[in-house]
C-alpha cells in the first residue's frame, strides 16, 4: 500500500501544468473577449496599456501559484478516496 502523503512529482508537474493551461486560457478568453468592451467603456478605471502591459509577468507568476495551489490542494485532500465530494 502506497503512503498517501507522498506525491509523484511528473505526475503533479503535468496536473499543474495542465491547471495554468487551462487558467491562463480562461483569464484571456474572459477579459479579452467578455470583458473587454466594459474595459473599453470605462478607461478612466482602469491603468494604461503600457503600464499593463508591465504587470503581465506578476500576472503568470499569479496563475501559475494558483495553479500549484489548487493542484496542491486536490492531489492532498482528494486522493484516493480520502476527500469527499
């Protein structure tokens, strides 16, 4: 019986990078496509491009721990059986 504690690390490596994949695809679509005529109506509200366009890195390193995260999260409480759903 395999300790339930301990992680495969080429196994959680692809689940998170299949969770950024899917919130970083996510995050575009919704803003640049759902959002973005909202953004375009109020840009009083709303920082320049070019100062945007400067915070892009925080905003991947911003996925990619939320992507860690919630795999961290699902890969301890929802394994084998442990969780419940």
């Amino acid at each position: 019986m395999t300790d339930l504690t301990e992680m495969n690390g080429k196994r959680f490596a692809y689940a998170m990078i299949g969770a950024f994949a899917t919130i970083f695809i996510f995050d575009y679509a919704f803003h640049g496509n759902f959002m973005m005529p909202y953004y375009e109506a109020t840009p009083h509200l709303w920082r320049s491009n070019e100062l945007m366009e400067q915070l892009v890195p925080f905003s991947i390193m911003n996925q990619l721990f939320k992507a860690g995260l919630l795999t961290w999260i699902f890969v301890r409480f929802m394994t084998a059986g442990v969780g419940d759903i």
